[in-house]
C-alpha cells in the first residue's frame, strides 16, 4: 500500500472522522482548523463532539504517529500531497449553500501549494462546484499540476465509525482518471462497492441519496395519518413494504420526522439546485412540508390527548437530540416541540443523556434532568422524542408510580401499545391504534 500525506482542512464532524479513518488505514494524516481551542481540545485527545468509538481511534492513530492536529492551515498543506476539504456548508436564508468556508479554503491552498496536489472535496457542495474550484486553481498556479475530485460522504452520526469501515459504496467523481484512481487507493481497504463517476454524478448522489431517504421518511410519516384514520398500525404497513426487496426496510419509522444537520439542510439545498435550472422539484417540496407539518401534529396530538388544554401541565420531554447516540440538536424535532408546547403554557422537564450541555444554550425555562426518573417525577404526561436505548430500558412500573397521571405521547413508536395499556398508561404513539 502506498502511504499518502493527507491534510484534511476542518475538523468538523465529517473532517475528524474522515482523517481518524485514513489514520487507520494507515495514511499520515493532519487535520487542521482556523479554531485554535478546538485544535488544542484534540491535541489533548479530547473530542468536541460526541460519537461512540471515535476517541479510542484517535488516540490509538495519534499514538501511532499517524495522527496529528494543527491550526496552521498553510502548514498543513505545504506538508501534504492529498487536501481533503471537509468544512461546513450551511443554507443561507435565500435557499442557496453557502459557501464562504470552501472559498476560505481555496484561497488558502492558493497561498500555500508549490507542489502537486489532488483535491478532494468532501463537503456537501452543490453541482458543479468541482469544476468551478478545479478551474479557480489551475487559474491561480498554471505551472502546478492540480486536480479536483468529489467523494462525497455518507457516514450517519451516532454510528459515524461502523458506516466509514463498513461503507455501502465509495464514490469518487473525477474527470483525470489517475487522481480518481489515487483516491480510490486510498480507501481499497475498506468493503463496499466503487462507484468511479464524473464529478457532477458524485456532487449529485450525495444530495439525491439523503434527499430520497427523506422522502422515505415523509412517505411513511404520511402514510401513519391514512393508518390512524382507517385503524391499521403502520408499523406493520411498513415492515410488509419493506420485505419487497425493492423498497427495502430502512428508514421507514414513522414518528416525529427527520432533523439533523443533513436532511433539513441537503432536502433544501436540492430543491435550491433544480430551481436554478428552472426546474420544480415536487416531490421534494412536499417532503420539505410534510416533515414540518408532521412536528405541528405531534404537538397537536399531545393536546388532545391531555384534553385540549396544556395551561400548567408539566411534561416531562424524553430525548432532545435529533436522534440517539449524539448530542446534537441541530434542526432536532424535540426544540420544535418544546417551544410550541411552551406556548401552550406547559411546564417542561426535559431528559437526554447526551445533549443536555448544549440543549441548555437553546432552550428557556426548561428543567433538565440526566436521569429519566427524576424527569418523569409528578409529570401529567410524558412526551418521547428521541428513542434512546435509556429509554427502552426503562422501568415503566416505576416509571408510571412517579407520574402524577400514567399518559405517554410516544413520537417514535418505542413500545407496543396493548404492553403499555396492560401496564396502565394511556399510551397514544404515530400511525398506531392505541
Ligand atoms: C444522514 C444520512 O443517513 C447519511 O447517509 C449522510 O451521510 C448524512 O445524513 C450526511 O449527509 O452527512 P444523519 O443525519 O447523521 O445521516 O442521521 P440519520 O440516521 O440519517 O437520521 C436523520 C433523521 O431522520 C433523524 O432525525 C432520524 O430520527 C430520522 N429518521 C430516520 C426517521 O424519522 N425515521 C427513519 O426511519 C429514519
């Protein structure tokens, strides 16, 4: 195996763990950020976000010598041959990506390469932005040769380390065959298919991919409201979808909708790309609608379940991050119903095992508890929103001795309603009959 010097510029989630994984695959890797407390946090083996496994990884790769953090951008560059670009692209208010990071970036390459490199874009960036950066380049440093490919990323977060050595497929767009098949080489350890594309097919089946996954999840979430009114249970109306092997049975839990930094963002990002060649994603804004209608009715599901009136119940909320094992709250449907539930006049405590830190930046008068019980003490009702394993491990005996009144809203379809009313919950969940 040849050992390539990897620079990845941004330690954000998809850059740490990017440059763990090629540390572990046995490249030498340097990972560097403008953020110099965040640089000096992983200096220290200390990881600023939560992801099961990622720290044994970095510690073991920085210990191999493999691994190492800087905040000298320039530097980081100068010293590597392969500059994988991993930084934020967020939505500005217009729809549109936003893209100062990645120019940030380019301009700083342009300031620092004296020497071949192969760019690798792993950031989420809209089509065309491969050939665009490619030519800004090669503009700027004629004499050196530059190529520009996409890889795009598909890891999930909470399980960010089995999806990246366990990888359904790896993409690599490119337009000079030999500076796909390097990128390509770097990652011929781990399984999964390759798929070698032009750079726009890649740019385009990373936004497509999530965009589709979300589509699944409105779907199924729209279908629990057919469930609801004919009296089917939509759990079973998707496990019977799913054995077709042509739908298959993933990402098909109805529940509270879709968050995260991903969905909300990439969905919107789509159907900016397409209106800027005229066209008008359907399927897509209806997605979009749905996933924000379906946190409108859950909260309107609570209120009819407490009778209509929230005015100084307390609700004990279950889970506030966008889904287990994080503790990030970015667009989490549990923030969206809080608030709304807040202005109904309900008294919120709130529980996640993880998010806590950061959910008391954003939220008001909450109260937060680490532990579930202590959440769930003289509660009316309790509303689940994330399903933590904490959760499904709870004592509901005990849990329903605590509560002032034994009711469960339950948004993402944890538990089996005839088990719950045989304990003695009134328990209402998505799409099932209660
Ligand atoms: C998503 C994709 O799954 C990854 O493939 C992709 O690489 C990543 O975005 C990205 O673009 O970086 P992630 O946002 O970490 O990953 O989380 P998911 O596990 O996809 O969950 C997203 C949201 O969908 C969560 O709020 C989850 O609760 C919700 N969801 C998921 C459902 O409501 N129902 C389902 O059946 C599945």
């Amino acid at each position: 195996m040849v050992v390539e010097r990897i620079a990845v510029i941004g330690t954000g989630y998809v850059g740490l763990v990017s440059g763990t994984t090629f540390a572990e695959l046995g490249h030498s890797v340097i990972c560097a950020d403008l953020d110099e407390a965040k640089i000096a946090m992983l200096q220290r083996a200390e990881i600023p976000i939560y992801e099961p496994g990622l720290q044994e990884l970095v510690t073991s790769n920085v210990q191999k010598n493999r691994l190492a953090f800087t905040s000298d951008i320039g530097e980081a560059i100068r010293s590597s041959d392969i500059l994988l670009i991993a930084v934020g692209t967020p939505t500005l208010e217009s729809g549109d990506v936003d893209m100062k990071y990645v120019h940030h970036v380019i301009a700083t390459i342009v300031s620092h390469t004296t020497s071949a490199k192969v760019i690798v874009i792993k950031s989420t960036v809209p089509v065309g932005t491969g050939r665009r950066v490619e030519q800004e380049l090669r503009t700027a440093l004629p004499h050196i040769q530059i190529d520009v490919v996409s890889n795009p990323e598909f890891l999930r977060e909470g399980s960010a380390i089995h999806d990246t050595f366990h990888p359904d497929r790896i993409v690599i767009g490119a337009e000079q065959a030999e500076a796909g098949k390097r990128i390509a080489a770097l990652q011929s350890a781990l399984p999964g298919e390759l798929l070698l594309t032009d750079r726009e097919s890649a740019e385009l089946i990373k936004y497509a991919s999530n965009a589709f996954l979300a589509a699944k999840i409105s779907f199924i979430n729209e279908m629990a409201h057919v469930c609801e009114k004919v009296g089917a249970d939509v759990g079973l109306v998707a496990k019977g979808m799913g054995l077709d092997k042509r739908i298959g049975p993933h990402f098909l839990n109805a529940g509270i909708g879709y968050g995260g930094s991903c969905f909300p963002k990439d969905t919107r990002a789509q159907l900016k790309i397409a209106q800027n060649v005229d066209y008008d994603f359907k399927i897509l804004s209806a997605v979009i609608e749905v996933n924000q209608l379906q946190r409108e009715r859950f909260v309107d599901k609570i209120k009819d379940t407490l009778g209509g009136k929230l005015h100084g119940k307390r609700i004990a909320v279950l889970g506030l991050a966008f889904k287990p094992n994080t503790d990030d709250l970015r667009d989490a449907p549990a923030l969206d119903v809080i608030h709304a539930l807040q202005s109904l006049g309900a008294e919120i405590h709130a529980y996640d095992p993880a998010a806590l830190h950061h959910a008391s930046k954003l939220l008001r008068d909450v109260q937060m508890y680490d532990d579930l019980y202590d959440a769930a003490y003289d509660a009316d009702a309790i509303v689940i929103a994330t399903e933590w394993e904490t959760i499904r491990q709870m004592n509901a005996e005990r849990i329903r001795s605590l509560m002032r009144y034994p009711v469960i809203i339950d948004g993402r379809n944890m538990f089996r309603p005839d088990e719950m009313s045989r304990l003695g919950f009134t328990y209402v969940s998505v799409g099932r009959a209660a």
